[in-house]
C-alpha cells in the first residue's frame, strides 16, 4: 500500500513514521515549503519526536503527494481542513481514499472534520477518520495503545483498521461517525479544564470532570444523532489518560499554564473546539456546564493578561457549585 501523509508536524511525522517503520508501507510525507516543521525534517531527517527512515518520500509537491498514492492521510490543523481541501481538489483525486488524522470541529460553522470533506467534494465512501489515546513519545518507546478507525462506509472502516493494525496499535471499528468525531474533539475541551484543575491545585476534581465531562458530550452527541454511549468509547473517555493526566498533552498543559497566568505557545485545539462546542449546545439546546467553562475562560476572561489566571480560573471553576442541584442522570 502507497501513503501520502500530508502534514508533518507532530502527528503526521509519527504517522509517516508508523507507516513505513512499522508496517513497512511506502510513504510520501508532504510538507509546505519554508514551514517550520518540513524544513526541520527535511534539514535533519527527524524532529524531537521520530527521527524518518530512509525510505520515506519528503516532499513539497503537493500535486505528487495527492496523485502518486491511494490512501491520503490528513494531520493538519483542524480549522485549516477547509481552506487546505481547496487546494487538494484542485488536482484529480475522486478515486482517493482520505483519513483524517485530527480532532476538532470547525469552529465557523460547528461542522464535523467530514462534514467538511465531504463540502469539499469528497466523496462519502472515501471519507474515514483515525482517533483515539496514544502519545507519541510513548508508541516510538515501542509502549501499545488501542485506536479507532470510523467511517460512513463499513467497508472501508474495516479495510483500513484492517491494514494499519500492528503490535503496536490495536484497532477497533468505530459504529457512530458522529459520537467518534465530536468524542475525539471534546476531549481537547476537558483536557484544558483538566490543565485548569492542576494549575488551580484542585487535582481530586479530575473524578468528577471525567465522569461528568463524558456525559455531558454524550447527550451533545445524542442530539446531533450519534449514540450517547460513543461519548464512553475510545475516542472520548478513553483518551482521557492522554489528555487529562500526560505530561505531553498540549491541551492539559494549555489549562494548566492559564490557570498559572502563563501563556502556552503550542497549539491546543481545544481552544477553538470549546467555542465550536458551546456554539453547538445552544443550537441543539443542550446544557454543557463545563464546556461552557473551558470557553468563559478561554475567551472572556483572559487569564493570561489578567496576571491572576489561577484566581479567574478558580472563580469559573465555583460558578460550576452554584448549579442548581440536580439528579445524576436525567431520564
């Protein structure tokens, strides 16, 4: 099987990495020219994640990189997808199959990652997306993780979870695109509020994030048409330990640096994934407390300027013990 990779930061430098060290595919990792990431690998063979072996294809021709493969995986940024889609579709690609490596939703218009694929012309049976725990520091240690392959065609969710197998991931086949995609997004949001938690030295809190985080981006994923128990699955609560807890989590340390009144330069995208989602519960009329939170601190208090962020962050995190008192699951 031949892969283009497109996008070579930190996943999609690991997933180069997986395809060809691990299953020994041929690989094509694109790159923008003069972009920070590509020009490191292309310097020095390898970024402080993965260092690429010798048989991977670096390039920056986007053209080659989409007509020179069968399968085209994404890791970009979740809120570029669409802008960076119309440039892919510029070449012939109708008989492509795409996987999107990435977790967010398109903050402009609340749109799932395939919702936007398929606006841009792809056809929905070459549409899957790649989601799930694991870190990257952990998988190039040779430590196993379990992911998740979902799509709208059931043939292809299980051809591809089929093909990326190895002993170092072990696939499932999703059966709720919609609960895997906002699952996998919503998890950044509670990876800030986790951040927040540590940074706020109210760490016991984390208990009741998880539990009640889970729940309420299960009755979100509900009253978008996806199945409440997706939000329990590997792409949401499952990945919370990489999320919630990890040293590496972008978005753990993100919270964690706001509650402190420091700025965390990398990107979240749980940011813009909180603001899509609150965006989302007003729509569907869906109450989503602590998405909400993640979002007034996000946006509308700003912690980072305020040079109290851990007193801002501690007083959104009470307005959550004001709530009037309520059973634990509604019927």
């Amino acid at each position: 099987m031949k892969i283009s990779v497109l996008g070579c930061g930190r996943w999609g430098s690991f997933i180069a990495w997986y395809q060809a060290t691990v299953l020994k595919n041929k690989v094509i990792s694109w790159g923008p020219e003069g972009e920070y990431s590509y020009e490191v690998l292309k310097n020095t063979g390898k970024n402080e994640y993965v260092t690429l072996d010798k048989s991977i294809d670096l390039t920056c021709d986007l053209k080659r990189a989409v007509t020179e493969s069968d399968v085209i995986i994404i890791s970009i940024s979740s809120q570029g997808l669409r802008g960076f889609m119309k440039k892919v579709t510029q070449y012939p690609v109708s008989d492509k199959t795409f996987v999107l490596c990435m977790k967010g939703i398109e903050e402009s218009t609340g749109k799932r990652l395939s919702e936007v694929m398929l606006e841009s012309g792809i056809s929905k049976d070459k549409i899957a997306v790649w989601v799930g725990p694991g870190h990257i520091q952990a998988f190039t240690q040779g430590i196993p993780n379990c992911m998740i392959v979902d799509a709208y065609s059931e043939e292809l969710k299980i051809k591809l979870a089929n093909a990326f197998k190895s002993n170092l991931i072990r696939f499932y086949y999703g059966n709720d695109i919609i609960g895997t995609e906002i699952g996998a997004a919503a998890k950044n949001v509670l990876g800030i509020a986790a951040g927040v938690l540590d940074g706020s030295g109210w760490v016991s809190l984390k208990g009741p994030l998880m539990a009640r985080g889970a729940y309420e981006v299960g009755k979100l994923v509900k009253a978008m048409g996806g199945e409440f128990g997706s939000a329990y699955g590997l792409a949401h609560l499952g990945d919370y330990e990489t999320t919630l807890f990890s040293e590496y989590s972008h978005n753990r340390r993100y919270g964690e640096m706001m509650a402190r009144g420091d700025k965390f330069d990398k990107l979240a995208e749980g940011v813009m994934t909180a603001k899509a989602m609150k965006e989302l519960g007003d729509k569907y009329g869906i109450d989503l407390p602590i998405t909400n939170a993640v979002y007034e601190a996000c946006f509308l208090t700003h912690p980072f300027e305020s040079g109290d962020g851990a007193k801002a962050c501690r007083e959104i995190i009470l307005k959550l013990f004001e709530r009037e008192t309520k059973r634990e699951f509604e019927k």
